[in-house]
C-alpha cells in the first residue's frame, strides 16, 4: 500500500511539473512576445504623436549621401524613453521597432536599446543598440541572416539615417564590451567615422555569447521629402 501511496505521489509530482515547464514555455514563447508588442506599439505611437505636436526648430540635413559634417547633433535623450524607430528590410518588410535610451532589462521589453555611452544619431562615434533575440518580441531572431549591404535605417523627428552592414555577424562574448567602442577593434574599420552596432545574445535560446553586426552611415535626408530609397522598394 504504501509503495502505491509513493508512487502515486510521484506521478503527480511529475505531472505537476510538466504543467509548470509547460505553461513557462508558453509564456516566454508566446506572453512575453504579447507583452513586447503592444509596449512597443505603445512606444511608437507615443512618438508619432511627440513628433507631429512638437515641430524641432533645428534644420534638417541634405538628401544623399552622409556629408563630412554630418546632421546636427539631436537633443539629448531621456533615460527609458524611445526617440527612433528602426527599420531592416533584411528581417521582413513589416520590420520595425522602437529604439529606447538605455539597454536595461526594462527597455529591451519595450523595443531595442541605445547603449547610453555610445554615440547619438548620425554623429561621429558609434551609434549602439541592442536587442533580444529570443523573447520579448524575438526582435532579433533573423540577426545571422545580416549581410554586408544590408540597410538598417533608423528615422528621428526630422531626419532619415541609412547605415549599410560591412560584416556578416561577428561573434564574441559578453565580456567583450569594445565591441561598441568608437572604432571597434574586431569591425572592418580602421579611423575614426559615423559607425552603427547592432547587437544580440547567441545561441538562440541562450546568452553565452553575442552576436555583432557593425555599419557605417550611408545617407541621410529629412522626413519632409518621404522614405529614404531604402525603404522605398
């Protein structure tokens, strides 16, 4: 009898168990892609809304491709808060996602995060940004399918910026913190410029080592004349 009693228990454990590693699975496979969709979605419309209420004063840099001096430099950004919107035609034509003023936990459940030591828009330096790859929206699931010339364009209130890919993902580990320095030693650049770094967590469903993808700014015009031709097809 006793021995029933045991065994008996011991299924029910192993049931309950299965339920709970059941019911994580879809949680981080599918809850938390919810989550990160309306929050981002939120984030988006929020800024739409900042930007058709509040015209910046500072003027807008010419169309074609990035000038020596480069677009003015943008206003400082908020801690948390999005300021960009990124799009990647290589990870799907309906691509898109907001890109936060900090890499916490918090910002990259609301979109992509801009290491806040690093570089603003189209400015001289390294513009870094990281996202997940896995959970949370899966923003960066696609990341090794980067190729050099892809275009990762990122638009503000007034300006559209092309970078172009020059590497296909590098990886590396999480100690390697030069990776966003402003001329990374492991990317294709050797001077000083206007570089981009995108970064995500590898393997897929595990954080060990990072994948990098590194860029250079290309073009940039004002949203006053439309997409930019890298969108435009």
């Amino acid at each position: 009898m006793s021995v029933r009693i045991v065994v008996r228990s011991f299924s029910e454990l192993c049931i309950t168990a299965g339920t709970l590693i059941v019911l994580f699975v879809v949680y981080l496979l599918y809850w938390t892609g919810v989550k990160a969709d309306h929050a981002a979605s939120d984030q988006m419309a929020g800024l739409q809304q900042q930007w058709a209420q509040s015209p910046p004063p500072r003027p807008a840099p010419r169309q074609g491709p990035a000038a020596s001096a480069g677009p003015p430099a943008p206003a400082a950004y908020g801690e948390g808060r999005p300021f960009a919107v990124m799009y990647i035609p290589r990870l799907g034509k309906e691509w898109h996602k907001p890109v936060i003023e900090g890499t916490a936990v918090k910002d990259l459940q609301k979109g992509l995060g801009h290491y806040a030591n690093t570089t603003a828009l189209g400015q001289p330096g390294n513009f870094s940004v990281a996202g997940h790859r896995r959970t949370y929206g899966d923003p960066f699931k696609d990341f090794p399918e980067l190729r050099p010339g892809d275009a990762v364009v990122l638009r503000d209130d007034t300006t559209w910026y092309t970078y172009r890919i020059d590497n296909k993902p590098y990886r590396t580990v999480p100690s390697d913190v030069g990776v966003i320095d402003a001329v990374p030693a492991e990317s294709p650049f050797r001077s000083p410029g206007r570089y981009l770094t995108l970064t995500t967590c590898d393997p897929e469903w595990g954080s060990s080592h990072r994948l990098i993808a590194w860029g250079h700014l290309d073009a940039t015009q004002p949203v006053t004349r439309g997409k930019p031709p890298a969108l435009d097809g």
